[in-house]
C-alpha cells in the first residue's frame, strides 16, 4: 500500500496490534506438544482435544513472531511445532491426525485442511529456523502430492479415512482455499514453481465456478465436481461446511488470487485481477450491512439472501486484507475507504479492549455469541489482518517478512 494513503500513526497501530495478539497466546503451548484451544481470556482449554490446524495456525502465527524479533515467540512456536513432530503425526500410514483427545486418542479420519496447514506451518517455521521444520516441509509435500493432490483435474480432494484406504466422494472448496494459500507460501519459501502453477489451476476452477454463479462460490461438490447446492442446508451454520454461499470466502480468494497474480509473470493472467474484483465486490454487496446492522453476514443463499445473520470475525479480518490487497494492486481510493471502514468495524465490534484478542462471533446485532465458535482458539487470521496491509503481495507472509519486507 502506497505510504502516503496509509498513515504512520496507522501502521504503527497495526504493528502494536499484532505485538498484543502474540501477548494474548502465550499461552497456547502444551508440555506434550501442540496447541491448545483458547478461551476468552487466552488461557488454555484443557477439555477440547488438540487439533493439528490450530497448531498448524499456532506454528505460523508465531513463527512470524519470531522472524519479527518478537522476544519470547521462538519458543511458543518450537513448543506447538513439537505436536506436529510428536503425537499429532501418524507414525504408522503418514500424515497428521486432526485432533488428539485427553487420552492420547486421535480423531477419525485424514483432511486436506489440516494437512494444507501443515505445509503453511512448515514453511513459516523453516524461514524462522526452527529445528526439525526442514524435515515436516519435506514430509508434508510427500503426503500433500500423494494423497490429496489430484494432478488430472487439478485440485485437492478432501478427506480421507485415517488409514489412507478410502477417499470420501465429497469435494470443497474449503479445503482448496486453504491449500492455494499453503501452496503460494510453499513456492515463495522452496522456489518451487510447480506449487505456484498448481495453485493457479485451482484458482481457474474456483474462477470458473463463481462466474457460472453469479460470483458466488459454490462451497461443496460431489466426487465429479459437480456443485452441490443444497449441502447442509439443514446445518447452515456448520463451522467448516455451511449451507449456500460464504462470504468471508469470496473475500479470502479474491486476496488469493492477488498473490497468485503477482507470482507470476506480469499480465500472464489477466482473469486472476478480474476475478478478484468480481468476488469482493459481489461478497461485499452480499454481506455487508446485509440485514440493515453493521458487519458482514456468515452466509447467503444463491440470490444473494442472508441466511447465518451472524457475524464471525474471521469474515471482516479478510474483508480488510482483501480491501488492502486491492488497493495495493490498483491504487483505488475506494478500496482504501473500504479498508479503513472494516478496520473501524473490527475495533468497535470484534477486537477485545478488555480481554484482548477477537470475539469470534458476535450476533447478528453485535453481541456476543458461541453458537459456532467458543472461546478465542488462535490468532491466525486477526494476526494477518495486522500484517497483510504493511506487505507486498509477493511473496508471501512469512518469506516477505524474513527478506525485510515490512513496512
């Protein structure tokens, strides 16, 4: 973002608001290794099981603290990669578990998610130089390739049983999301050029999808990636597969394909900068101030019609990332304005003045609520709304971060 559009009194708000996140997670680490699931107050919710991509998160997250100089970061981060080396890997058929409960028990199944945070966190741990990141980076794009990479349509399936003997037919676009971001830090960290390309094919399907959609993505699809419309429309507030279309994940891809862009060669893929205009101007005038009320809605149906009222706080941390990205790219006013204007809704709303952190949720008329998140359980994207608007596009966080990039 051009300095004389964003203040200095401004950029050093979002430095100290990134400092004030890693101070509410200190806590995060277990003795076994891993990540805890926070609470409101950041301290550590021994009930909840351990989950690979909240550690995953935890590893990023505080890897970047500890590329920033942030004293005390470094351990937080070795402590939580430690579950990802230690009792949250399956020593037996490859891959993470995505949760291990209290007694050691892991849960069912292998995800896409989780592994695509697996390679975020290895590559951001790598740059921070943390013992045994090298070896998790190798190990996890072994597993990522082989068994979630669809190399013949070009995107990722999603879940697994825990064996790696059955493939669920259900395909998202969750997961996918999740997996260009891990692929574009993949490719900024290795060099490798191929997890670059490979991100892109999966942004040209998700391009491809939300034009046929009126730029609304279709969330979910069945083993011949046909969309499936009506998924969950008995959950609609399902935390990870809601029913109808996202409106954070409109803004997240439309940042996304931005990174893609400007990894590539000038112009080579003029769709990238079209479709990331057409998702945040489509989420915005679906979600935004939807049903009258500040924020933005969870979820509309496919005229466009809110359906989970709810705010979520991960929605307006990518509204503003996204807005940040556009404006960098184009050097627009508005998407400036808009920038400003969903950082004043956060800091009224969303972020704890007293308790620190974010509400995760609040109601539909800001309020707060935990009907799909409890607690405060990571940083991640509250930290990368502190982050993205002070960083270039490309590279990615972390590698911007290491190589002096930071405004």
């Amino acid at each position: 973002m051009p300095e004389q559009n964003l203040s200095p009194t401004h950029r050093l708000w979002l430095a100290q608001h990134a400092l004030n996140l890693l101070s509410f997670g200190r806590h995060c680490p277990q003795a076994v290794g891993g990540s805890a699931w926070l609470d409101e107050v950041g301290a550590p919710r021994d009930s909840v099981a351990t989950a690979t991509w909240i550690t995953c998160r935890m590893v990023h997250v505080y890897s970047i603290g500890a590329l920033l100089g942030v004293p005390g970061a470094t351990p937080v981060a070795r402590q939580a990669l430690a579950g990802l080396s230690g009792r949250l890997h399956d020593t037996e058929t490859g891959g993470w578990f995505h949760a291990i409960d209290g007694s050691g028990t892991p849960a069912e199944g292998k995800s896409c998610y989780d592994h695509a945070f697996v390679l975020l966190a290895a590559s951001s741990a790598l740059l921070a130089g943390l013992t045994g990141a090298a070896e998790l980076l190798d190990d996890a794009q072994a597993v990522f390739l082989e068994k979630f990479w669809d190399e013949e349509n070009g995107r990722c399936v999603d879940t697994w049983d825990t064996g790696f003997s059955v493939c669920d037919p259900y395909r998202g676009a969750n997961a996918n999301m999740h997996a260009v971001e891990a692929m574009l830090a993949v490719g900024s960290v290795t060099s490798d050029t191929r997890w670059i390309q490979r991100a892109v094919r999966i942004c040209r399907f998700v391009a491809e999808q939300a034009l046929a959609h009126e730029w609304r993505i279709p969330e979910h699809y069945d083993e011949s990636w046909r969309p499936v419309l009506e998924y969950n429309r008995d959950r609609p507030d399902d935390q990870f597969k809601p029913f109808g279309a996202t409106v954070g994940h409109g803004l997240e891809w439309s940042r996304l394909f931005l990174h893609a862009e400007a990894a590539l060669a000038p112009d080579e893929n003029p769709w990238l900068l079209e479709g990331s205009i057409r998702l945040f101007d489509r989420a915005v005038e679906d979600g935004w101030f939807a049903d009258g009320l500040p924020g933005f809605v969870y979820t509309t149906d496919w005229t466009g019609d809110a359906v989970v009222r709810d705010r979520l706080h991960w929605v307006v941390a990518e509204a503003i990332n996204a807005a940040a990205a556009l404006h960098r790219r184009t050097g627009q006013g508005e998407y400036l304005a808009q920038y400003l204007k969903y950082w004043d809704h956060a800091a009224e709303y969303f972020v704890d003045h007293e308790k620190g952190s974010w509400r995760h949720q609040l109601s539909s008329d800001n309020k707060p609520n935990d009907t799909v998140w409890a607690g405060k359980p990571d940083l991640y994207h509250a930290f990368q709304a502190a982050l993205g608007p002070r960083l270039p596009l490309w590279p990615m966080i972390a590698p911007a971060i290491a190589t002096g990039r930071i405004e």
